[in-house]
C-alpha cells in the first residue's frame, strides 16, 4: 500500500513495483519482481516456440498419413482396373 501512496505516476509506481524484492537465490542474491517478468516472458516464448514446432509436426503427420492413404487407395484401385482388363 505504501508504494501506491508514495507514486506519483504510472511508470513511478511500475519502477517501484519492479524493484521489490519477492525472493532470494540460493546464493543469497535478491529476486525483484522484475527478475520474475524477465522469467515468465522467456518461459512463455519458449512454450510457445515448443507449441509451433509440435503442431508444425502433427501437421506434418497428417499430410504424411494422408498421403500414404492417398498412395494405398489408388494402387487398389489400378490393381483393380487391371483384374477387370
């Protein structure tokens, strides 16, 4: 409450809320919570970059399975217009 007293703009009060400190390392160095954003933005790109590839290779998936049953329906059906010739 102290930090929304004291502010005297926006970016004041977001300059103070960075410097917090929230935890400490186990080395004993403090953990602001800017150092947290810092953290979440570079996890939250990298699950994002993990999502893109894995759907990029279901998608992959798909177009191979596709193609193979593409590939197995249309030698049935040429093995079958041989039989009839």
């Amino acid at each position: 409450m102290a930090v929304l007293a004291l502010t005297t703009s926006l970016a004041d009060m977001r300059q103070r809320l960075g410097r917090m400190v929230v935890a400490t390392s186990h080395d004993g160095q403090p953990i602001t919570a800017d150092d947290l954003v810092s953290i979440t933005l570079y996890l939250s790109l990298c699950l994002y970059v993990s999502l893109c590839v894995y759907v990029s290779l279901y998608l992959s998936l798909c177009l191979y399975v596709s193609l193979c049953v593409y590939v197995s329906l249309s030698l049935s059906l040429y093995a079958s217009v041989c039989v009839f010739m």
